[in-house]
C-alpha cells in the first residue's frame, strides 16, 4: 500500500515511454456477472472499454470494481490496472488508451495540475480538480469519503499510556518530554515539505534528528506495533495494516496534509459517447469509505487474496452486481 502519488520521479521515464507508445497490454475481463443495483438493462452493451489503475494493491481493487461494474452493465471490458507508477496510468487516461480509473483529488491538484498548496476542504478541492481538469480531456466523477492520506500512527499498548488523540497531541508530548517521541518514517516523507518537515512546522514540533529513524514502508508498521523502537509512525489512512496491528491514528486536527479522495476519472470523449457510466459509478463511490479501504486493502496486503476477486466479493456483498 502506497500513497496514491508515491514513487513519481522514479517511473517518470518509463511511464511516458509506455504512454507514448500507445500501451495497449492487457487482458479481457471474463466474469459472468450480471446486474444488481447498478446496470439494468445493460446501457454499455456494444461497448468496449478499457480499465486502468496504478500498481498498489487498493487502486488496483478500485479499478477492477469499475471493470467489473463495465462488465455487469453489458460492456466488453479490457482490464489494464497494475501500470507502473502514476504517470502511465493518468496519461493512458488523458491519452484515451483507458476509458476510465480511479483517481485522487491531491495527486492531481499537486502532481499533475502543479500546484502547491491543497485546499483544506475536500470538497472544494475535488471541484477545483474537477474544472481545472476539462481541459485535459479528463472527466471527474463525484469522489467518494475513502481518503488516502499521510497520518502518523502510535500501536494501542503505548498509546494506553500517553492517550494521544491527535497531531498537536503528539507536539506537546515531543515538548514535554522530548526523549518520549520517536518517529520511523520513508525517506521520502523525511524530506517532503507535505511531509515531516512540513508537518513539524505546522504543528511546532520539534523532533531530533536521532530519534527520526528511516526505513522502508512496510517495516513502519511493525516497528510501531511490536517495538519500542518508535513511538509513532508514518502510515497511510487507508492501510489495511493499521487494524490488523492495532494502532490508533492521529487526527490531523490542524488540517495540514492535503485530501487523497478517490474519485472516478473518465477519458471525456468515452463519457460524452456512455454518460450512462456515471449512474452507474456514482452509487459505488458513495459506499467507499475510508474504513472500507482498510478491510478490503487487508484482505490483499495482510491476507494475500487476490485484488480482483476483493472487488467482486465487495461489489456482489453489496448487492451492485450479481454473479451470473
């Protein structure tokens, strides 16, 4: 599990190779389901659409939801979730070489659209995206509550003895007691101003640098939960590890980390040819919540299932779809 932005200038290159070259990889969705309470009478039947996602096991179920969703109202569906990075996925968008994915607000109000500063309100912030976005030949659908954001995060057991509560908890316990508070974060958080360095100016935390220990995402969540080694970790709102570890999350109560809400993100031309697909997405992001992320994303990433089949089981739970 990976903060929808994560990793960017790593895959830049290869991702716009693959863009650029038209990337037409994938397989055909070959589920018999039919219609629940979304895709009567079949509005996408003649369609063929493409389906894409990011390569982290939550994008990765949200893009097979909307294929399987493609598939129930009568559409042939090539699925094409699992690009490397973020780029291919939203140039495959921008480009029409996918019909649809899930996006969110922040990675496209900071990343893509470029600028610096996220709007506090989220759903101001999906609006703002929303508008901005049309000229790139980007539909934004409603966005959902399911918000993949930074948080810290302190295990149960230890937090029974500083019942810390939120972020300016954390700062005056790291005043008061200075020695009380370490923190194990990635290297990329360390040094981002939407990261650690940013989040202790907000707050007027001061944490010494020998007590900043760096380490690779997943050793975060054990490190907080089974050793004394850090106090509060860095972790991602919508982690499937934070229950299954028992760690209680900080409230950002000052609101400094921007909104990550997943919304759905149609290549426009496809919208303006199937503007059925929104009735047909929009129930489906009104039921995703942050909380449904976390169950869904432990099943893959703690319980090893397969992300395809999380999202049907979720969808066929949830009486959208049917199994044929």
């Amino acid at each position: 599990m990976r903060r929808p932005g994560a990793g960017l200038p790593v895959v830049l290159a290869l991702s716009l190779v693959l863009a650029g070259c038209g990337l037409k990889s994938g397989s055909p969705m070959v589920d018999d389901v039919a219609p629940g309470s979304v895709g009567q009478g079949e509005p996408l039947k003649g369609a063929s659409l493409t389906v894409t996602s990011k390569n982290f096991s939550e994008n990765i179920i949200l893009g097979q939801m909307i294929g399987l969703v493609f598939k129930a109202a009568g559409a042939e569906v090539l699925d094409r979730t699992n690009l490397p990075g973020s780029i291919s996925a939203r140039e495959a968008i921008v480009k029409g070489d996918a019909d649809a994915m899930y996006e969110y607000t922040g990675t496209a109000w900071i990343t893509y659209l470029g600028h610096a500063e996220p709007i506090v309100d989220p759903l101001k912030q999906w609006e703002a995206v929303r508008d901005e976005d049309r000229k790139n030949g980007v539909t934004w659908l409603p966005q959902s509550t399911l918000n993949n954001t930074y948080a810290l995060a302190i295990s149960k057991k230890n937090n029974t003895k500083y019942k810390l509560k939120t972020l300016s908890d954390a700062a005056a316990l790291a005043k008061k007691d200075p020695n009380a508070v370490s923190i194990c974060v990635e290297n990329e958080f360390a040094a981002r101003d939407d990261g650690l360095p940013g989040m202790e100016k907000a707050y007027g935390m001061s944490i010494p640098a020998s007590h900043i220990r760096k380490m690779d995402a997943g050793i975060i969540y054990t490190q907080v939960s089974k050793s004394s080694s850090c106090l509060l970790g860095e972790v991602f709102t919508t982690d499937g590890r934070i229950k299954a570890m028992d760690l209680d999350v900080l409230q950002d109560d000052k609101h400094f980390f921007p909104n990550y809400n997943a919304a759905p993100v149609i290549h426009t031309a496809t919208f303006e040819k199937y503007p059925e697909i929104a009735g047909l997405l929009d129930p489906v992001s009104r039921k995703l919540t942050t909380e449904v992320a976390q169950k869904l994303n432990a099943k893959v990433d703690v319980d090893g299932d397969d992300p395809h089949e999380v999202a049907k089981e979720w969808l066929v739970a949830e009486g959208f779809i049917k199994e044929g």
